[in-house]
C-alpha cells in the first residue's frame, strides 16, 4: 500500500512522469493529461477508502487517513503548479515586442 505514496525530493511522481514523457518524445498536454489523471485517481482512492472505512469494511483508519492527505497534497501541487503556468503567460503577454 506505501508503494502508492509519492517520495518528497528528486523522486517525486511529477518529476519522474516528466522525465519518462520527455524520454517517449510526448507533448505538453499529454504529461499534463497523464499527471491530471494520476491527481484525479489519487482523489478518488482516497474517497473510496473513506466510504470504505465509513462502511466498516476492512480498512485501517491510518491507510484512509494517509490516502486522504496524499490526495491533498497532489491536489495543491497541482494548483501551484496551475498558478505558477498562468503566472507565467500573463507575464509572457505583458512583454512588449
């Protein structure tokens, strides 16, 4: 189950999805489509894991509480990451040529 979880530094999921995409000569959109996907279905893990637990099913309240904190922190990685682009194109527009 811990094998799921991102590592924190240079082995990040975004950094290693990045790299693998440049290496099979895709384009922006599709690493950004595969990292999207990968941010949609940590969150959904996470709410089955809840609605699992809430059921009472067989699921340790620890590995719910660690899915729901790793699907929010890819969720805020992904907004700064949505920040910084459109930060970055108003600054592009704003040049003057």
């Amino acid at each position: 189950m811990t094998s799921s979880i991102p590592v924190i530094g240079n082995d990040t999921l975004l950094a290693k999805t990045v790299e693998q995409n440049r290496t099979k000569g895709e384009t922006f959109k599709q690493t950004l489509q595969e990292v999207l996907g990968t941010v949609d279905g940590s969150i959904k893990e996470s709410e089955q894991m809840t609605r699992d637990f809430a059921l009472g099913e067989d699921v340790e309240l620890h590995q719910v509480m660690i899915a729901a904190e790793e699907a929010n922190l890819a969720l805020q990685l992904t907004v700064q990451v949505r920040n910084k682009v459109i930060e970055a194109y108003q600054e592009i527009m704003r040049m003057q040529l």
